[in-house]
C-alpha cells in the first residue's frame, strides 16, 4: 500500500469529524476498553491519534497496532455523550473499518454473517420457522415494528410483546435487515443503503425492539422516522397491566449503548420499569456489556472481560430481572448470569412490561 507524503492527507475520514478532538482525555474514564487495560492506544483519543497518523501517511493503514484497536474497540460510543468538543466518534469508527476491513481481511464468521442479513429473502427465512408478530397495524396513522433479522429467530417473543403493547404497530413480515450490521463492520455503503430500502419497506414511523439498529437507522433516515420502543410508548404515554400482588420484583436495566450514546434514549426505560417494579440501577448499567454487535464473536475472550463487572453486579443486586434492550445484550447477558448459576432472569423491556401481571419476586425473605 502507498503512502501519501507525510502531511498530506488520504482521504479516509471526514476532515470536521476527524480534526474535532482536542486531545483532553475526558473520554478516557468512559472507556471500557482503556478500563481494561490503562494504555493509551486503547482509548478513544488514543484511537483518533492513530487515525489521524493513518490518515497522514505517518503509519501504514494496516500497521498491526492499527488493525489490533480497530477491533479491540467495542464501538460502544461511550466516548461521546463525555466529549466536550463534540466528536462524533462512531461515525469516525465506521470510516475507520470501511477503509480497514476490506472482504478479504474479514474472519469467515463476520463474513457468514453480512451474508445472512444482505438479502431481504434470507432474513425473511431465518423467521419463517419462528412465531414472531406479523400482520397489519390498528391505528390510524401508519405505523410499523421493524422485526429484526437475528431477533426475529432467537427472541420471537419480542416482537409479538412489543405489538401486545401497542397493536397498532403494523409488522409486515417481508422486511430486511436495517444494515447495522454492515455499517459497523467496514461496508458504510451497504449499510446505509439497506437502511434506505427498509425506510421504503416500512410505512410510517419504524419503531424497533433493538438499540443498535434504531440509532443505525436514525442516523440514515432522521431520528424524526425512527424510535426506540421506550421511547415510541412513552411519547404515547402507554400504560401497562398491574403488576402481580406481593413484592414488587427487583429489577435492573441494561442500556443499549448506541440508543443511550446515539439517541439520548435512557430515562425512558427506567420510567417504564418503575411502573412494574422496584426499578434498581445498577453502577454499570449504562456501560457496554460486551455484546457489541458483532464483537461477542469476533473477540470472546475480550467480551468476557468486558461482561464480568455486570455479572458481579447482577449477582451483588439479587435482581428478579435483568431488562435489556438490544438483542445482542439479550443473549449476552443470559449466556452470563446461566454461566454464574445467577438466579435472574434476562427479559427484553417489550417482554417485561406485556408480562407484567405476572411476573413476581422470588427473593428469599
Ligand atoms: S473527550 Fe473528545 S476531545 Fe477530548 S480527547 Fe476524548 S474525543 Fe478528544
Ligand atoms: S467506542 Fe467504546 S470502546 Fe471504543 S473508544 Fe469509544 S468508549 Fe472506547
């Protein structure tokens, strides 16, 4: 690969997002992957150096430490709500990888991967086998529940919760992926263009049960035509069924960390659980657990690493239920607390609030 001469710049990233770090390390506490090992090169501003030397022709664009904390990254965006200079850096990770992980560097499992959810037909058949919600809205206004592609066949029941919460959400099942999975993992393009054919697919405002696809999704058709399902039924202000008689169930939350870090998206889910439940936070809550997309599998060891803390603090809380909002904390956190023998259970947020009257504590008194 040839270098510019050092000084002048390749092209790779967008010059506003990239020249906007002014270097003061308030993001570095945020970071989980800095928390994990206190080196600079795994932070976020030790990131955007790196990034700027590729960009400068200062390192090679696949210098082995480049290559390393592309991937070493969980993309969790925790950098941004703390920046005080307003760096963008999710969309600085995505041009990073678009550059960097070209089809032929990709493990085969990443490749297995973009390929199920490219084409609308086969994310179709991974739910064809699955009860997942499906059929025409109620309401007046068009309105649409986008089903997911790993969702619709690992957590059927989510969607069908989140259509018992509001029945005028329509759910066609003939929608694709939403290109999250794409755009985060080096093909923007693609990415960006299958959010576009699903914009098309669905009439209405997309409401979706997963925070990573509806900050992908906003992020290409406006946040106006796109909401996270707490926010979609606390702007309706939807009510849910009373919760069982007896002690209140103690319940913890996951955030999803692009609906948080991307959308702003995080009293909402609280205020819900709080209807249900004695809501109890948890000092991690807001942190990334390791899922990260994509991450859980490309870096095991790594994301294990990340999940400990939460895993300590679910067991410390003795929750009755753990709420998530993302199916990749879903599966995640429920392979963790089964790893631990925790006696919580992972539930998504649709999930718990259908289920509400009849979910009860089982703490030993
Ligand atoms: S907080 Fe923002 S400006 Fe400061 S080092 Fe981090 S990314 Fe750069
Ligand atoms: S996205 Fe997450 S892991 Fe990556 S630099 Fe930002 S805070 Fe750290």
């Amino acid at each position: 690969m040839t270098s510019p001469p050092v000084g002048e710049r390749r092209g790779i990233f967008t010059p506003e997002l990239l020249d906007r770090c002014i270097s003061c390390g308030f993001c570095l506490p945020a970071c989980p992957t800095y928390g994990l090992t206190g080196e600079e090169t795994s932070s976020p501003r030790g990131r955007i150096n790196l990034m700027r030397a590729i960009e400068t022709g200062q390192l090679a664009v696949d210098d082995p430490t480049v290559v390393e904390e592309s991937s070493f990254c969980l993309g969790c965006r925790a950098c941004e709500p703390v920046c005080p200079a307003g760096v963008q850096y999710g969309a600085l990770l995505e041009e990073w990888r678009d550059e960097l992980w070209r089809p032929e560097r990709r493990p085969w499992r990443l490749r297995a991967l973009l390929w199920a959810v490219d084409a609308r037909a086969r994310v179709r058949l991974m739910g064809v086998a699955r009860r997942h919600a499906k059929g025409a809205g109620e309401g007046a206004e068009p309105a649409s529940l986008m089903l997911g592609c790993f969702e619709r066949a690992l957590y059927p029941r989510v969607s069908r919760s989140a259509r018992e919460l509001d029945p005028s959400l329509a759910a066609p099942p003939a929608q694709g992926c939403c290109g999250a999975l794409h755009a985060h993992n080096g093909e923007l393009e693609r990415g960006n263009a299958l959010a576009r054919e699903l914009g098309e697919a669905l009439p209405g405002t997309i409401v979706t049960t997963s925070g990573g696809c509806s900050a992908h999704l906003a992020s290409v058709l406006g946040p106006e035509r796109v909401k996270e399902l707490s926010q979609w039924l606390a702007g309706r202000g939807s009510t849910v069924d009373e919760p069982a008689t007896g002690a209140r169930p103690r319940i913890g939350f996951q955030d999803s960390c692009h609906a948080r870090n991307g959308l702003g998206v995080g009293k909402e889910p609280r205020e819900l659980i709080a209807t249900v439940g004695e809501y109890v936070e948890l000092p991690s809550a807001a942190a990334c657990c390791g899922a990260a997309g994509t991450y859980a599998i490309l870096r095991p060891e790594d994301s294990a690493r990340v999940l400990d803390r939460h895993l300590d603090e679910i067991a410390d809380a003795d929750l009755d239920v753990l709420a998530v909002a993302n199916p990749g904390c879903y599966r995640q956190l429920q392979q963790g607390i089964k790893r631990r023998r925790l006696r919580t259970k992972v539930l998504h947020l649709a999930e718990l609030l259908a289920d509400a009257d009849r979910i009860v504590s089982h703490r030993s008194a």
